[in-house]
C-alpha cells in the first residue's frame, strides 16, 4: 500500500477499503437480483477488494448452485478470471468436490490433495 509507513497503518488502510466494499456487498445483496452483471452490484474486480466482494456476491446469490454462481462470475463485464476464481473458490470450500460435474473434477489440478484436504484427514509430510 503506497504511503503506508506502520504494519498498523498498512492495516487499517486495508481495512477501511475492505470494509467500504462489504458495505456495498451488503447493499447489493438487499436488492432482488437482477441476473445481470454481478459488477454492477460490487465493482468490476479490478482492485481486489472488488474482486472479493463481486466472487462472493455470485457465491452468495447461487449458493445452491456452484456451476450457476462459476458461470455468473466468468461472465461479468470485469476481471472475469479473479471473480470467477474467488466464487469457485468460495462455492468450492462450501460444497466440496461433490458440487462440481466430474469432467471438471477430473481436470482440477491437485485434485486429490484438495479432496484430501477437505476431507479432515492428516496432511501428508
């Protein structure tokens, strides 16, 4: 963070950024969804803590349909790659490898780590 001079003042600088777009996710998330572009709720994602906010708000609007809230993500006006990222990543750590089609299962990388991983059992040396 530029003009940062203090781990403090790097933090708080961060989150009053953080805090401003989860403000804006909030209202996003008030108003019925449109199925529009999800950036036009929460920023185009090109500072990250609009790419958070816009991944989440796709997770939370399509948060019983994982493909639906990837598609919507991928498909935004922004920086389509780190949204859809985030919301697969979100939809992801909240249904698990079970939520995904096999196809796209068997072409994750590091797949068995992450069933591994979220399955609780012992991580590997």
């Amino acid at each position: 963070m530029p003009g940062a001079t203090t781990p403090a003042d790097f933090i708080a600088r961060g989150w009053d950024e953080c805090a401003a777009i989860i403000e804006l996710l909030m209202a996003g998330l008030a108003r019925p969804d449109d199925g529009m572009d999800a950036c036009l709720a929460t920023g185009e994602g090109w500072i990250a803590e609009e790419a958070l906010a816009t991944g989440l708000y796709c997770a939370i609007r399509h948060a019983d349909d994982p493909v639906r809230c990837l598609t919507r993500a991928a498909r935004t006006s922004g920086d389509s790659d780190s949204i859809a990222a985030l919301a697969g990543a979100f939809a992801g750590a909240a249904h698990g490898l079970a939520a995904w089609p096999a196809d796209w299962v068997a072409r994750i990388e590091y797949a068995d780590q992450l069933a591994e991983l979220s399955s609780g059992a012992p991580e590997r040396d």
